[in-house]
C-alpha cells in the first residue's frame, strides 16, 4: 500500500436489507480507516451524501434484497462497480430477514397489518413510494452476480481491512481462520 | 514390518483393517470429514473425505488402507469439490449461524472455514422444516439436519433405542424420530444418551444453556478443525 | 382406539405369520394391499409383532415411492413420465383429466377419492402414452381412453371392474434371434447340467464368454466362480428384475414368455454356487406378472425343478421368492437391491465387499439380470463354444433392445452383438432420426454420424434402451426429463447426488425458463464433474451424463437457451412482485420491475 501517486479507487457502500452493523464493522477500523482513504474515496455511501451510485472500482453492499428497491439498488450498483461484494450474513444467505421465506408473502403482510393485536382496520399501505416486498428474501448473488464475500454478522473491523487492502494491492483476497466466521 | 502408504507425499502407518481416514487421524493428518466420528461405524455419505486412491476417488472414510497405496487428499481439485459439497449442505438446509446455538462448536461451519468457503455460491432451498421443542431438555431443529446419521448409528449401535431414523428418498430425505406423535418428548431419549451428543451440527441442543461459552473461547475459535477434529464440546 | 388395533391385527397377523422380519418390505406391501395404505396401527403392531422400532419400518415406508403413510384416495393415477411417453402425449392427458376431475397434480383430491401424479417410466415404452392405476398398468392412452377412465372414477367403478381391454399388455416382439426363438424345454438346461456336472457345466458358462446384461457387463461364469469359491454357511442367487432404466422394457416380456428359461439359469446357477435359495426381484410397476410367475414357480415345483431334490438328486434343493419392489429405481442398483431385499431402505452399500461375498445376509450372493441368467440356459444347453461363436470377440451371443420413440415398428429386438446404430434404425422403421439414447438416462446420445457405431461391450454397451429421436424432437427437453427422472430416484444417502441432482435440475429448469446464460452453462459443467468424481454409486456418477452428451452432441438446443450473455436470476423479479401487488392493489410502474437489463 505504498504507491499513493496512484489514482485513488473509487468505492461505493449500501445496506439493502441489513442493520448496518457491517457499516459500523467497517468504521470500526478506526484509525486505519486514514491510511485507507489515502487510497480510496467513497462515492454512494452512508458516509456520503451521494444518492446515485457512479463509475466506481468496488461496492460493497450489506443486507439481502428483500423488496423492488434493493433491486433496483443493487443492479445499479452492479452496473457500475468493476468489483462487488457482499458482505455479511444477510448479503451472503440472505440471514435473519430471509427467516420469513418460509411463510408466504400474504400470511406475513395478513399477520403484520391484519391480525396483529392493538391494530384497528389495518390495511396494508399502497403508497406508490414505498417499495413492494419480494415473495422471499434473496441473498446478493441470486440476483446479480457477485465477485466476492465477506461473512461474519458482522464481519470484523480485520476481515473487512485484509480484503480491502488486498483487493488494493492487487492479491485475491484471502481471510485466515481467525478472519473467517459466520457469526 | 510397519505397513505403509502414501498421503500427500507422507508415509503414513497402519495397522491391519484400518482405513485411510483412521491411520491418517493416528498419524496426526487431517482429512476433512463430516459423517465420521472414530467412535462409529462409517458411514460414507457426506463425502468430505473424498480422497485419491491410486488417481481413483473414493471415501477415505471407507477405504480400507493397503500397504503401498498412494492417497492424495490436501490437493486444489479435492479440496475446491470438497467446498462445492460444503455449499451443496449450506443450501440444502437453512443454516443462519447468528442465531444457532452450535456457532463455534460446528463441525460443518468449522470445516467450511477450513476449506475456506466463503459464500454458499448455490440459490438457498429455503426448506420449511420443523423444530421440535416437544422434549422438556432437548430441541430438535431439523433446519440444520445434514443426515450424516452419526445420531441414528449412536441411538441404534451404542444406545440401543432407536430413537432416530432416516425417512423419505433423495431430496426429501429426512430425520424422524422413534415415536407414533413423531415428537421427541414421545420417544425414550435422554440426555445421557450417545445420541444427544454425536450431533455434529446444531440439530441435537440441550435447552437453556445456548451461547454458554463467550465467542472467542468456543471450540472452533481457539483452533482450526484441522488442529482438532473432535475436541470435547464445551458448551455442556 | 383398541378396536381400530384390532382391525388391523386381522389382516397383518396372517401376513406376519408368513414373514420374517428381514422381510418387512414385502409385509409394508401387502398390509398396503389390504388397508389402502400403512396406518399408523398398523405400524404399531407390526413394530410390536416383529420386534422392529417404529422409527425403522417408518424409515423403510418413507423410501420407496409407492408406499403411503397416508391415505391416497381411492383411486392413485400414476403416468408413467418417461420422454417417451410425454412425445406421445401424457403431459396434455394429464391436464385434461385433472381438469376434468377437479384435482391438482399431485395432490388428493378435495373428497379424498383419488389422486393424480407422475412415476418414473413405467416400462411400457413401446405402448405409451401409460399409467398406473392403483398399481396397475394400462397403456396406450388416448383422450377417449382418459375421458373413460375419469367416467370410471367419477362413477367410482371399482378398478376391478373396469374394461379388461384397457389393461392388455403387448409384447411387441420384433425380432427374435437364438434366445427368442429357442422354444425353451423347461427342465432341458437342469438334464443338461445333470449329465455335463457342475465343474463342467461352470467351465461352459465362462466358456462361453457370457456377460451380464444388466449394464455393467462383468462376466458372469467369473462371478459365479468367485461367489462359489467364497466363504460362507449359505449362498443365495439373486435375480435382477427391477428394470427401471428408463426405456427398457425387455424383462417384462422376458418374464411373461420365457419365464422358465428365466428361473431355470437360476437354478443352474444355484446348483453351481451351491445355494439353497434364490429371489426374483420384481420391480413394483410389473406386478401384474406376480401371478403369472407365481404359477410358473409352482409348476416347476411340480415338475421337480424347483424345491427339493431337483430331478431326483437328493442333494439337489432350491427354492425361488419374489420380492416386489416398490417404486425405487436405485433398488436395481445390485447392493441398494440387496438392502431391500432384506427389508430395508434401498441404499447402496459401501463397496467392497461386493455382493458375491458379501450380499443377502452378508453371505455370498449372485445378482443377475433377467436376460443373463435366461441367456446362461442356453448356454447350459447347447455349450459354451456355439455362444461364444456368436456376437463379437468382447461380446458373445446376442442382446436384446427394447425399442421406442419415433419409429414404426417400437418393441422388442433381438441381435446378435455387433448390428450397427443404423441395422436397429432401419429395422424398426425409423426416419429423419436426430438421435438414439442408448442404455437410456445414464448411458449414452448418439448423433447420424455415429450410426454406424455397434451395439458391443467394445463400442456401445448398453442394458436395452434403445429411444428414437426424429428431428422434430428437442434434445434439450431429452435431457431435462432425464435429469428431472435422476433427481426423482437419488436415494440421498450422499450429499453430491442429493442436493447435486436437484441443483441439476434447477438449472435446466433456469435455462428452460429462458433466464439462461454462459454462467449456467459453467456451474452445469462443474457440477458434472463433482458429481461424477464424488458420487457413492453409479446413479450420482451418470447423473449428468444426459446433458454432458447432449450439450457435446447437440450444442444448438442449448444455445437458443443461452438468452442472456450474462448471469440473471433464476427466477421472475417481476412475478416475485406479484403477491405484494394483489395485496395492496397496486399497479403503478413502482409496483414492476423489469427483466434484467442485458
Ligand atoms: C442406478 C443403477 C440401477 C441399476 N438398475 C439395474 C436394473 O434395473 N436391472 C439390472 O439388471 N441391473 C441394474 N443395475 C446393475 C446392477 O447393479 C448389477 O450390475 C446387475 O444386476 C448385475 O447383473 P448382470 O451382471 O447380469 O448384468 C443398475 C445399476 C445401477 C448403478
Ligand atoms: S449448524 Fe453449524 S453451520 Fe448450521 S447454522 Fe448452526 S453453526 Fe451454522
Ligand atoms: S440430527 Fe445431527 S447427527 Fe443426526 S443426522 Fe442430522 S446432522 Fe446428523
Ligand atoms: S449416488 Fe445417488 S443414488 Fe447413489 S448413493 Fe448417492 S444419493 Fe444414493
Ligand atoms: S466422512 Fe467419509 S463420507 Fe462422510
């Protein structure tokens, strides 16, 4: 990591269906985080303001896809981003969200907006804003194709540091077992 | 005179009817494995433990050494069909370790570190399989199952009850239990059964006592399943 | 809750009295026969009868295909799902009866009278489209015949009283060479054996050059002298009739026609293995021959051919079962065979040992196929030398074919080892053919310019199957249904054919589906080679071998289902909307997503 006259690598984060706990992951390589943007800079991120993700060389998306808007979100980073990856439980197997996949979407909406105690007339909202729920929860790469993973829920401020850095130095990624957990 | 065969370029001895996996486990070798526990008959169903015998795969699990054999198992090609096999389980099951009592002390989310599998790579099945928590110590989630039958051998071979059995065919195959209600609580389990502690995935837990052990300690934390393929679990 | 036990103690009792509990699939099989299916008393007392858990005999049930832990209406319409049978029609027929009688594939119907769903081949290739009718075949469907049958259940006229046209069976025989036309003497091959001695009578059979016609082809006289000469306090010969590749139908006709010929090789085999006892292993859809073969096993008790002291030779006994099986291909598999002959889910066993040391009760075991032991009577007969001088060098004497598909004249066919690809083609009255599979799902795709390739353990080995392709076919709909057919009969036992053969099929659905793309195409090839390097037995290892061939032979099908030059998801992110949108009535452009854009 020591050619700073190169280019800095454009980077781009979201969450889709996720908590940001692998966001708050990633902040928490603290000071290194410095040392990182020596040789990126972020494009669509929660740490930007940027609303539309451009050109970039890596996204990195947290959460499954679980409803229109993470598909449109993720394919718009697909198009864009030379490199993808998902990290996290929720991205990789689409994790806790995805526990509803094996109800039917009308049962879990009836549930929520119907039968639920203390809900007076529920009904289910149709305003055209919000984006519709798909039938299941999907990990990333059923519906786009991914280039890496990093698991962990979260994956450690370390995980996420050694593929990043490896990625920038032009190594195939590679988390040692005190790196790799699916927890 | 010692008999001997190859494994990887080691010359690894054996005793008379001891197949690859045991001798390669007596010398300290390790050979990724899932449906065997040295205290069972083998079983050879998950085919982890596919090696090359003489350039021909087989199941070292199974494969009665033989003096002079040359076995390759630590090779690219093994270990990338022994990954595939690893993510065929992880899809076929619902598996979130987040929410599982046996992360940490998993053989088959251990033995996916090992072999570095870094996503399940295939769509998820999402099956909808049952828990059952009918037992008044004991839980059964069958979401984890990966019907490497160790607790059907311990129940019949060691315990001598029965307790669980495999039913159905092929992609429908499942673990059932020993009694007309189908529920755990209407068998003759208990917890000092083998059977309650074979579980090499988190089917088999002993209630109220999950997540016992800090993250860090657990047993698969300290040492990769290589170092120590069967430690003694310490969350009970 | 006493009485209902004791409704089922009235039948299963005189079942159980005549059982062992090594016999629990055939008992599983008769209580279903009298009850309609296995109630859960009814497991109760057998599990209290024989001494077995419950969880055992549950495990047994829950395997094969045609048992029922539940009730399965009245009347269970099985079609036959072979690719022939779907060339000739089934799919519609299919729909128009569950149309027509108010039901979902499947699944039972609302009044829980009848159910309606697809098998595994039947084994009627010749005469499809075909179904099974609470166990029974009837083939040739036609709309009429389909409107007929629903009429019939709708009236609820019992199947045993339905028209006996719609149950005649043909035997289609084409071609008959030495073995067809032998006008067999039952009891000529035993004198033979007799006069010859068993050392000499074994010489003639290796003599001869014999191979197994089951698929694998190991010589039989090898087989019969190694389980001999293994150690053991009995010996058991085994007859291989489960015949569930798909497109092979050549036992059955062997078994109505020349069953004599059939259960006298075996004879001559036990008398040169020493065994005592033998079994026919009959696959469940052929069990309209039960009592056909029944009665040619007690004639031949009568004519001293069977039972004890055969021909008058005092230290001559042996004796032949039939076991049914129930809807398990991988029961043709000989170890999986064995597993359920002893009463147990059909899983192929770790091997070695194989079954000629190891087989039914771990003692030395012969399993043949129908057409290797019928064959061995004729060699016992008339020499090894004479057969071994027909055929080729590798492959003596003769095969029969059990031809289907696009041609005029589909059934059975004998010929000498060596005919070409085209002879078959020719004779069977085939025109514009694109492709043969041979040896059915697992074997082999031949394309025009290999026709003159040979039948012969040197060039096409093969079990029988023999299915057409005219031009008009798709090749990939060929390999599909095969697929589709593997994952349906993987017995799970191994992790690489149990999920492998589902992903598989999941794929060629994708491609099916129009969300194909290169990337598939890899991830199929892929899962080819773990399958065929992982797998516990031949299902897992041939598993892919419909879509190796045919994408080697037969590129264009699958590139029409390459739509996308780059991976989409399997499945319709739009339609993935659709319940979300009926529940909030929404239709707005919000409410779709487009196909991928590429
Ligand atoms: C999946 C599978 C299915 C098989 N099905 C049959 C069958 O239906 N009939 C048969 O004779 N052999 C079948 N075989 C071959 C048998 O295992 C065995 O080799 C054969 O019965 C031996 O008899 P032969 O030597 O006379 O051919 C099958 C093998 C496999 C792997
Ligand atoms: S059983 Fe193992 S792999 Fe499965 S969820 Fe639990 S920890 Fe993860
Ligand atoms: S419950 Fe556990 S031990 Fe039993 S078959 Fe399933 S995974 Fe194996
Ligand atoms: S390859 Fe398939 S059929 Fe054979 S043992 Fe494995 S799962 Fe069963
Ligand atoms: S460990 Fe050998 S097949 Fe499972």
């Amino acid at each position: 990591m020591n050619e700073p006259a190169q280019p800095k690598l454009r980077v781009a984060t979201t969450s889709l269906a996720g908590c940001f706990g692998c966001h708050t992951s990633f902040l928490d390589i603290d000071e290194r985080l410095l040392e990182l943007l020596k040789h990126i800079e972020f494009d669509r991120s929660p740490l930007t303001d940027i609303k539309h993700c451009g050109p970039c060389d890596i996204g990195i998306i947290e959460g499954g896809v679980c409803n229109a808007e993470n598909v449109h979100v993720l394919r718009e980073f697909r198009a864009n981003c030379k490199i993808l990856i998902a990290i996290g439980a929720c991205a990789i197997n689409g994790g806790l969200p995805a526990q509803r996949n094996h109800l039917s979407l009308a049962e879990v909406l009836e549930e929520v907006y119907h039968a639920q105690h203390g809900l007076v007339d529920g009904f289910i909202p149709n305003d055209p804003e919000l984006p519709l729920p798909l039938d299941k929860v999907h990990p990333l790469h059923e519906v786009v194709k991914i280039d890496y993973f990093i698991p962990g829920c979260p994956p450690s401020a370390d995980a996420i540091w050694k593929v990043l850095t490896d990625l920038l130095d032009g190594r195939e990624p590679e988390l040692g077992h005190d790196l790799i957990h699916y927890d | 005179m010692i008999n001997t065969f190859t494994l990887d370029g080691m010359s690894i001895p054996f005793s008379e009817g001891q197949t690859i996996i045991q001798a390669a486990m007596a010398a300290g070798v390790y050979i990724p494995h899932l449906c065997f526990n040295p205290q069972f008959k083998p079983h050879g169903s998950c085919k982890l433990c596919t090696v090359k015998v003489n350039g021909r795969q087989s199941s070292s699990c199974t494969h009665q050494a033989l003096s002079g054999m040359v076995v390759e198992s630590n090779t690219t090609q093994i270990n990338d069909e022994r990954r595939m096999l690893l993510q065929m389980l992880f899809v076929e099951g619902n598996h979130f370790c987040p929410s599982c009592e046996k992360s940490g002390n998993c053989q088959l989310q251990a033995t996916a570190y090992e072999l570095h599998m870094m996503s399940p790579h295939f769509d998820q099945f999402f099956p909808d399989r049952a828990v059952d928590a009918s037992h008044p110590e004991y839980l059964l989630d069958f979401n984890r199952c990966i019907l490497c039958s160790l607790c059907v051998r311990a129940s019949r071979d060691v315990d001598s009850k029965n307790v669980f059995a495999l039913s159905g065919r092929g992609i429908k195959s499942r673990l059932i239990v020993n009694a007309k209600s189908g529920l755990l609580a209407d068998t003759d389990f208990c917890g000092d059964d083998k059977a309650a502690n074979v579980c090499p995935v988190g089917v088999i837990l002993k209630k109220r006592i999950g997540f016992a052990v800090p993250i860090g300690q657990r047993s698969f934390d300290e040492q990769p399943i290589s170092a120590s393929p069967h430690p003694v679990m310490k969350e009970v | 809750m006493v009485c209902q036990i004791n409704t089922h103690a009235a039948y299963l009792d005189p079942i159980l009295i005549r059982h062992r509990p090594s016999d629990l699939l055939q008992i599983l099989i008769l209580a279903q026969d009298h009850y309609g299916y296995i109630h859960s008393d009814a497991i109760d007392h057998i599990s209290a009868a024989l001494k077995l858990p419950r969880s055992k005999i549950e495990g047994v049930a829950g395997f094969y295909s045609f048992l029922h832990l539940q009730p399965p209406g009245a009347y269970r319409v099985l079609f036959s799902d072979n690719i022939t049978d779907r060339m000739s029609g089934s799919v519609a027929l299919m729909e128009s009866m569950c149309s027509q009688l108010w039901v979902e594939p499947g699944k039972l119907s609302e009044d829980n009278l009848l159910s309606i769903d697809t098998t595994s081949c039947t084994g009627m290739c010749d005469q499809g489209p075909a179904m099974l009718v609470n166990g029974l075949a009837i083939n040739r469907l036609t709309q009429d015949r389909a409107n007929a049958i629903c009429e019939l259940i709708r009236e609820q006229v019992p199947v045993s009283a339905w028209p006996a046209v719609f149950f005649s069976i043909e035997d289609n025989i084409q071609r008959r060479d030495i073995l067809l036309d032998s006008h067999f003497q039952s009891g000529s091959s035993l004198a033979a054996l007799l006069l010859r001695g068993t050392d000499e009578t074994l010489q003639q059979i290796k003599a001869s050059l014999l191979r197994g016609r089951g698929g694998a082809g190991f010589s039989s006289g090898a087989k019969w002298e190694l389980c001999r000469q293994a150690a053991g306090d009995a010996r058991f010969v085994v007859c291989n009739a489960d015949e569930g590749e798909p497109g092979t139908f050549k036992d059955r006709v062997l078994l109505n026609n020349f069953a004599d010929m059939v259960f006298e090789g075996m004879t001559l085999c036990a008398r040169i293995i020493g065994a005592k006892k033998g079994f026919l292993y009959l696959r469940g859809e052929y069990r309209y021959l039960l009592n056909h073969l029944q009665a040619v096993l007690q004639r031949r008790r009568q004519q001293g051919l069977l039972g004890n002291d055969i021909l008058g030779h005092a230290d001559f006994n042996f004796d032949i079962d039939i076991h049914l099986g129930a809807g398990a291909y991988i029961c043709g598999e000989e170890s999986a065979l064995i597993e359920s002959l002893e009463g147990k889910r059909g899983t192929p066993r770790n091997r070695p040992p194989f079954p000629v040391t190891h087989g039914y009760l771990n003692m030395p075991t012969v399993v043949n196929n129908v057409e290797t032991f019928a064959a061995a009577s004729l060699i016992a007969l008339n020499g090894g030398a004479w057969y071994a001088g027909i055929g080729t060098g590798a492959s003596s004497g003769t095969k029969i074919l059990s031809v289907s598909g696009d041609c005029d004249c589909p059934g059975i066919y004998e010929y000498p080892y060596g005919v070409t690809v085209a002879q078959v083609l020719d004779d069977c009255g085939a025109r514009d053919t694109q492709a043969v599979q041979i040896s059915g799902p697992s074997g082999v795709c031949i394309a025009p310019d290999e026709f003159g390739r040979r039948i012969a353990f040197e060039d096409i080995p093969t079990a029988g199957s023999f299915m057409v392709f005219d031009k008009t076919r798709d090749m990939f709909e060929v390999a599909r249904n095969f697929v589709h057919f593997f994952k349906h009969e993987s017995c799970g036992f191994c992790t690489p054919c149990r999920v492998g053969t589902s992903l598989l099929s999941n794929m060629m659905d994708k491609l099916a589906n129009g969300y194909g793309s290169p990337y598939d195409f890899a991830e199929i090839e892929k899962l080819n080679a773990l399958l065929q390097s992982t797998s516990h037995c031949g299902l897992g290892h041939s598993a892919c071998n419909p879509v190796l061939e045919t994408i080697a032979k037969f590129r264009p099908a699958y590139d029409t289902r390459l739509a996308h030059k780059d991976f989409v998801p399997s499945f319709d992110l739009d339609r993935a909307l659709s319940q979300a949108r009926q529940m909030t009535g929404r239709n707005d452009t919000g409410a779709h997503l487009e196909r991928s854009q590429d």
